[in-house]
C-alpha cells in the first residue's frame, strides 16, 4: 500500500516572515495528521527558517532545485549537503519551468538525481508534456524519452528512494486540470514503464503525484485513480487553508 504524499511547491513566493506565517498555519491544522506523508518546498531563502518550525514534526523540508557539484566555483547555485544542512529531505527536480527558462535538459537532471541519491535526499522528479505535444498525440513517447533520460543508469534501490510528478505542463497554472482519467492513463503508463526496466517492487511502491492545478475541489476524484498516490501543489499550496484541505481531502 502506497502513502499518499503531498508536497506544496512554493515556486518563487513567500519572503521569509511570509514564509514562517504559511508554514505555522499548516502546522497548526496537521501536526497530527498521520495518513498521508506531507512536504512543503519553499524557496532556498526561507528553507532554514521554515525548518525551525518543522523540526520534530510529520511534515518534510524539500527544495526547488540543486546543483550536482559538491562545492566550487558555480556562482548561484546550491549543493545537496546545503539543502540537507537547511533540513531538506526532498528536493524537486526538473520542474518543467525549469526545463523552459533554465534549460534544463534530462541530462542535467539526471545528473541532478544522482548527487540527490548520493547525498540522501529523495528527489520528486518531474515528466510532463505540453499542450501541443499532447494535442499531437506525443504524451506518452514524450513522457517516456523523460523517463528515459531522467532514470538512465540507476538501481533499482536507487529508484526505489525516487517519487515522480507527472505534472502535464497545460495544466500548470492554467486552471485548467486533467481529467482524472487523462492523468491516470499516464500515471498507468510510468508505473508500467517502471516495471519494465526496473522491478515488480519497484512499480509497486513507486509514488507517481499528479501536479497542475490542483485544489481542494478536485483533489478526491484524482486520488481516486489507482494509479495517482498524491500531489504537487503549486498555487494551490500559498494558501494555508487551501494547502490543508488538499492533504484532509486526498485520503
Ligand atoms: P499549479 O498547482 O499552480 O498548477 O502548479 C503546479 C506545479 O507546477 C507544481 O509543481
């Protein structure tokens, strides 16, 4: 049986005092909420002072993004031990927006999955198509070519510390969410795909979320889909009451 896990990417919101108010509002409401695992992904800015108010409690530190180098001249860029010394436990890699203005490529992500294993971190790492590659009839050969290059060379207990987000990157943003029965085609299709090239285990327990925008009001019917075992929540997450009903609602 798969934990649902909830994870609210903060994107580039939230100054730290913001930051601290949002976090204290969801703790508040899930101190003990045990039957889903929750995490909230700030920006580097706040992450140690919103982990001050984590600390001890059910709901996870992760970051936006890292940098695969230990240390070294890389102007602007974050290590995995930073993120772990500011309490991260996940890390979210290659969002689609950072694939769009960062060019990122499956390469740099794989390579950023690795130094996220190597480290301890659990990376969420992000597939999704766009809108003409859906209307193309690509979805699913785009989504595979991610995994593809995004999983290319791990273990099977490397994989097995991995979570992916399909977040279709029409509906990010844009209000505009799959059907459950669109996300839960592709959901169906990276779990086979898992199973495939890696094990029946690893399938198994693999979480797949689903990102783009998600709400408190759709949450229930995605999560009904066998095959979604959470979400990740962009705009939905800025808003503690919204964040919270999202992870009250998704079990
Ligand atoms: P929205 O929920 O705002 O559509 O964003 C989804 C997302 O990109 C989460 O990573």
């Amino acid at each position: 049986m798969r934990k649902p896990l909830i994870a609210g990417n903060w994107k580039m919101h939230k100054t730290i005092n913001e930051a601290i108010d949002l976090v204290n509002g969801i703790k508040r409401e899930l101190l003990d909420f045990e039957s889903a695992d929750i995490a909230v992904c700030p920006a580097f800015t706040a992450l140690s002072s919103v982990w001050e108010v984590l600390i001890n409690t059910n709901i996870k530190l992760g970051a936006q993004n890292l940098y695969w180098e230990a240390k070294g001249a890389f102007t602007g860029e974050i290590s995995c031990d930073m993120l772990k010394d500011c309490g991260c436990y996940y890390v979210i890699i290659g969002h689609s927006e950072r694939r769009k203005y960062f060019h990122e490529t499956d390469e740099t992500v794989n390579k950023r999955i690795k130094a996220a294993l190597a480290s301890g971190l659990f990376p969420i790492v992000c597939v999704g198509e766009t809108l003409e590659e859906r209307e193309g009839e690509k979805t699913i050969s785009v989504v595979k070519n991610q995994l593809q290059g995004a999983f290319n060379g791990f273990s099977n207990e490397e994989v097995d510390k991995i979570v992916i987000a399909y977040e279709p990157v029409w509906a990010i943003g844009t209000g505009k969410t799959a059907t459950p029965q669109q996300a839960g085609e592709v959901h169906a299709f990276i779990r086979g795909w898992v199973r495939e090239n890696f094990s029946d285990a690893g399938a198994g327990s693999i979480r797949i979320l689903y990102g783009g925008s998600v709400k408190p009001s759709n949450i229930k019917e995605l999560m009904n889909e066998a095959d979604i075992d959470g979400a990740l929540v962009g705009g939905a997450c800025l808003d503690a009451d919204s964040f919270v009903s999202i992870v009250t609602n998704s079990i």
